[in-house]
C-alpha cells in the first residue's frame, strides 16, 4: 500500500509541476460555468421593444409601463407610424414592437375586446416565440385584472405554473450539464492522455516492472484525477448557489455519491481509451468524439432527446452523461431522493462496472 501511495504521489507531483495542465483542470469548470450561465443562456431579457401607440389612454399607457418594468423588456420610444417600426427593424435596433389602435381603452370599456398587434423579428424564431409569449403573458395578466369582477359567461381562463423552475432561469439546465461535460473531459480524457503519454516517453515500461503490480500502477495515475474531479464538483456548485442562484433542493450527499459514481464511470473509460491506444493524438480523437461531443449532443443538455430520429435516441442509451444528467436535473433541481433515480443510478453503476472489467481484460502488462 505504501508504494501504491508512493506512485499516487508521483501522480500529483506531475500535475502540479504541469502549470497549464493544471489551470485547465482547475480553471476550466470555472470558465464554463460562468459562461453557460451567464452568456449562453437561452432565457431572453432586455430586448428593446418600440411602442406605436395610437390611443394613448389609460390602458395603452397601463400596459407600456408593465411591459417595460418586466425584466425581459426595454421599452426604446415611442412612434408615429409604421414606417418608424419598420426602419427600426430593418436597423435591428429592436426585437418587438406592440401597437395600439386608436380607441383601444374605449373599445375595451364598451366592446370588452380590444386588439394589440404584437410585431416580432422572425429572423431568429426562437427568440421570437419567445418574445411574443412574453409580452402576450403580461398583456393577459392586465386583462385577467381588468375583467376580475365582469367576467363574461362561459369565459375559459388558463393559469399557468412553472414547477421547478418558476423564472425559467436557463442555468437550471446548464448546471447539470456543465458537470456531465466537465467530469467527462478532465477523468476520460486526461486519464487516457496521461497513460499514453507515458507510453510515448518510454516510462511506463520501467513502472511496470516494479515491485507494485502493473494494473496498480494504472489505478494509481487514475487516482489524482479522481480527487481533482471532486474539488471540480465542489467548485461548480459553489458557483452555482452563490452566483448563478440555482438552489440545491435535495441531498447534498446524495448528489456527491451520483457525482462520484460518474467519475468512477469516465474515469473506466478513460482507462479504457489508453489501453487500446498508443498515441496521445489518437487517445484526444477517440475521447472527443467517443464521449464529449455525445456528452453534448445526445445527453439532453443541448437539444432534447425526444427531438431525435429514433436512431439517435437508442444511441443515447448508451452515453453515460444522459443518465447523470437526469440523476442531476432530479436530485439538484426537483429535489427527488434515490427512489426516483434509481434505474438512472444502477445503469450508471452497470456502465462503470462494464468498463472497468473491460480495461481490465485489455490492459497488456508487456507493452512490446
């Protein structure tokens, strides 16, 4: 045990000395956390929105100032005609217009309808689809006031609840996938890269022939990426709590134990990678396109799974970070216990096993 420990402590010492290993180790959940959830969200705030308001009554000016006071308008000025709201579209100085049509308080009061035109930039879909259910929620919200004691008869009023996730905050999402795409990069692809490398140099021939068995020796190098992954994990939710303000909800250990438990998974993988591999460029190649591109295009992180031509979603059974995604998703963010992720977590605890044994019946302790 004293020389396993020995070669563990080889292990570290090589990182450390490694500056810029080590900043990419450390500093790239960092990174990636605070870009996902800050510039790479897919919530829409502040868009400048033009107002043509042709009544100018109380509730045109009502409902302009609820637009604007919303977190996800920016209320730009106001026109005088559409040749102003097309111009400034053209300009891409806005995202929305709303118009108002002339008498819209007095149709409102008499009629008990009243149209508002909502004008959208179609060129990105999403954002407008966005935008429009926007701005119709708040228009709604106006008009459920308005009408609170004169319903009409037979009036079908729907109310909307967002469970989870009430503000539809997108770092909900990207928390549980930063995790799954980081502990996938730093145990799959540097545990393979690490071993190989040795392999180039010509080392790992003179620590297999000493007195700790070979595949010891292997687990040994695999062992400081484990802890690294872990202070990762630490790292990443700290970040999320404190600064992106997305809660823990369930139990903290129970989420350190699934985070574990796909560290163990990538890091079986990784020792996989290096046992089939002879080169640092072929380990990188098979890591990047064997799990990390998966990690992002098939684990629900990025596009949902059930989107996918059927191919695509049975070959998501078979990447890992779908599973720790729904294990992260269900603990973190709805707050669910074991109950719920079981089938999740003993898939995972199938995969890591199946790998493990795997690199285990590959591993050549004669490297000629």
């Amino acid at each position: 045990m004293k020389q396993f420990g020995a070669f563990v402590k080889k292990e570290f010492y090589h990182i450390l000395r490694d500056r810029r290993t080590l900043f990419i180790l450390l500093g790239m959940p960092v990174v990636q956390i605070i870009i996902f959830g800050f510039a790479l969200t897919n919530e829409v705030k502040n868009a400048k929105v033009l107002v043509f308001d042709n009544a100018k009554d109380v509730a045109s000016t009502s409902i302009i100032h609820e637009i604007d006071a919303s977190q996800y308008f920016d209320v730009q000025q106001n026109v005088t005609s559409y040749s102003q709201v097309e111009s400034a579209f053209k300009r891409g100085a806005v995202k929305l217009a709303v118009v108002f049509p002339s008498g819209f308080n007095n149709d409102l009061e008499h009629v008990n309808k009243a149209p508002i035109q909502l004008i959208a930039d179609a060129s990105d879909p999403n954002t407008a689809n966005t935008l429009i259910n926007y701005a119709s929620a708040i228009i709604m919200d106006y008009q459920d006031r308005i009408t609170n004691e004169h319903r009409l008869p037979y009036t079908i009023s729907t109310e909307m609840r967002m469970l989870y996730n009430p503000q539809l905050k997108g770092a909900y999402t990207f928390v549980p996938g930063v995790m799954a795409m980081v502990l996938m990069l730093v145990c799959t692809m540097m545990t393979a890269i690490t071993i190989v490398r040795e392999k180039e140099m010509g080392t790992m021939e003179v620590m297999l022939v000493s007195p700790v068995q070979p595949l010891k020796v292997v687990i040994a190098k695999a062992v400081p990426y484990l802890l690294l992954s872990m202070v990762n994990v630490a790292s990443i939710l700290l970040l999320s709590v404190f600064v992106l303000d997305v809660p823990i909800h369930g139990s903290l250990f129970l989420l350190v134990g699934e985070s574990l438990l796909f560290i163990l998974t990538c890091l079986a993988f990784g020792l996989l990678i290096s046992t089939v591999t002879d080169s640092q460029q072929i380990a990188m190649f098979i890591s990047l396109v064997g799990m990390f591109l998966p990690t992002i295009m098939l684990s629900g992180f990025m596009f949902p799974i059930e989107n996918m031509p059927i191919l695509l979603q049975v070959i998501s059974h078979i990447i890992p970070a779908r599973w720790f995604f729904v294990i992260v998703t269900s603990v973190m963010i709805k707050g669910l216990g074991l109950g719920a992720i079981w089938k999740e977590t003993l898939i995972l605890m199938g995969m890591m096993l199946f790998l493990l044994t795997l690199s285990i019946k590959k591993f050549k302790i004669r490297l000629a």
